[in-house]
C-alpha cells in the first residue's frame, strides 16, 4: 500500500487475531465503501485498507468497536503540504530551452 502512496493506510485485525470470517468482511466492507484499495493478508487475520480521503469518524468508531486498528497513515503535515500544492495557483517555471 505505501508503494501505491496512499495517504491512508490501515490495518484490521480481529481481537481475538483470528482469521477474518464472512461476517467481518462484510462489516469492513461496508464501512470501507469508499476507499481505494482493500487487501487480505497473514493468512485471512488482517485487512489493509489504502486510500486517499479519510474514512468517516462514524465508520471508523464502528470498525474500532470490532477490530483493532494500526494506522500507517502519512504524517498530517505531509497531508496539508499535499493539500496546500494541490491548491496551489502558482504555476511552475518552464526551464525548457526555447
């Protein structure tokens, strides 16, 4: 996920760190609607959740009240120098020789 340079990255365990069962999948996927990229790994025990948008505070306290969460997200200053270049009018010089 850190490849594909998510701002987000998430990790969903179950508290008893077993494997995810269908009823699990189902309440991240629900939650996690919206996001980028989902992904199954250690052996059906975890979810990594990428994306690019924060997941809603309501679905994030719905899936921290069934899973334990490690969040691998990009430092916040990084996000609002993001945000501030993306904002941004100025235009870049043009070295290009004419």
């Amino acid at each position: 996920m850190r490849t594909a340079d998510f701002d987000f990255i998430f990790v969903l365990r179950r508290r008893d760190a077993g494997q995810l069962d269908p009823e699990d999948r189902a309440v991240i996927r629900n939650a996690t609607a919206e996001v980028n990229r989902r992904s199954v790994s250690d052996d059906d025990r975890a979810v990594i959740v990428g994306t690019n948008y924060p997941i809603p505070d309501d679905k994030m306290k719905s899936l921290a009240d069934r899973f334990l969460i490690e969040n691998y997200s990009k430092p916040e200053a990084e996000l609002k120098l993001k945000q501030a270049d993306a904002n941004s009018n100025a235009q870049k010089p043009n070295n290009a020789s004419r």
